[in-house]
C-alpha cells in the first residue's frame, strides 16, 4: 500500500509538471506578443519622428498613443514584479493609512486622460474621507488590473465604487463589458488563467492580472 500511495504520489506530481509546463508555455506566448506590440507601437512613432515625416499636427496625438503604449509596457512589468514578490518567502505587505476616496479620485483623473484605443466614460461614486489601513502600492495595482480587465474586455462605461460601511470599505469597479459565465469565476483567478469568450474585445494578457488581484486582497 505504502508502494501505491508513493506511486500515485509521482503521478499527481508529474501531471502537475504538465499543466504548469503548457501554462508557462501559454504564458510566455501571451506574455511575448503583450510585449511586443506596444514597443512596436512605440517603435513606429520615433521611427516617423526620425525621418522627419511626423505632420505638426499630428504630432500631440501620436506622442500621447506612444505614452499610452509606455504605460501598457510599465503595467505589465509591474504586475510580474508582484507576481515574483509575491513568491518570495516571508514576503510581506505595508500597512499604512491611507485616503482611499484620494487615491481613486486621483486614479480616475488619470484614466480619463490616458490615451485609449476607444471611447470610454470612466466614472467614480465614492464615499468622501474613507481612510483605511493597507499597502498602497499594492492596493493600487489591485484596482488597476481590474479596471484593465473592464477596458480589455469591451468595457464602455466603467464605474469605480467606493462604500464604507461599520468600519469597513468596500471598492467595486463595474462595467458595461461582455462578463462571463458564473462557471469560470474560479478558473479566471488562477495564474494564468484567461477568459474564454470569443466575444472577447481583446484577450493578449500576462493571465496574472486577477489572480496577483485576489492574493494581495487575501
């Protein structure tokens, strides 16, 4: 029995092996073309700049596409450098008091000026004065990947919530996007895990997003 139970333990480890190797291979196919498309973007802006043929008034509007692809770039480095954080033993989070009605109003500010693909109306409803105890750098990154998630999956209207209530605040970031089935909840928060709808506005992704989300709220 002891030989059985040493067996099926090999086995749970080598199917284990081989879903993280074609998830690492899932990851590193999405992660190269997530990459790799805002550096071309980039790349294409200070090409045109170079050889002289950037129109003058076109020149505002394709700086501020070139900006919106730096921080694409930067959002995702962000998010692998929690992600490996996250893996280190004993790491552990700030606790600071923080404004959190400040931080969103400034978080929403800033959407509405960064450059995106298409319209969208950000919109904030919150509680005024709510201050609460965290890790700021990583809160912030919380609700950054799940308003990326709203824009990235069709999102037009996308409302950022704040309530507090017996001494609790809770935030919300709510869309009018395609969702997704009640089914695959778990599956989405799982590293590397990605939304399957062919509906899908656009899916390229580092499937760190919700899954970094959860851990850092947990």
């Amino acid at each position: 029995s002891l030989l059985l139970a040493v067996l099926a333990m090999l086995a749970a480890l080598v199917r284990a092996e081989g879903r993280f190797q074609g998830e690492m291979e899932t990851f590193l196919g999405g992660m190269t073309h997530e990459m790799k498309t805002p550096l071309a973007g980039i790349k294409a802006v200070l090409q045109t700049i170079a050889l002289g043929r950037m129109p003058a008034d076109r020149l505002a509007e394709l700086a501020n596409s070139a900006l919106g692809e730096v921080k694409r770039e930067e959002h995702l480095i962000q998010n692998l450098l929690v992600a490996q954080r996250m893996r280190q033993p004993g790491s552990r989070l700030a606790q600071e008091r923080m404004d959190l009605s400040l931080m969103l109003r400034q978080f929403v500010k800033h959407r509405v000026a960064f450059p995106a693909a298409r319209e969208i109306t950000w919109q904030l409803e919150a509680d005024e004065g709510v201050h609460v105890i965290c890790d700021p750098s990583s809160t912030r990154t919380i609700i950054d990947n799940l308003a990326d998630n709203s824009v990235k999956y069709g999102g037009n209207v996308i409302s950022i919530r704040l309530r507090s209530k017996n001494k609790r605040a809770e935030v919300a970031v709510v869309d009018d996007g395609i969702g997704f089935e009640p089914a695959h909840a778990e599956g989405l928060f799982r590293a590397f895990g990605r939304g399957n709808s062919g509906r899908a506005v656009a899916r390229a992704g580092s499937g760190l997003g919700l899954h970094i989300s959860r851990t850092l709220a947990e």
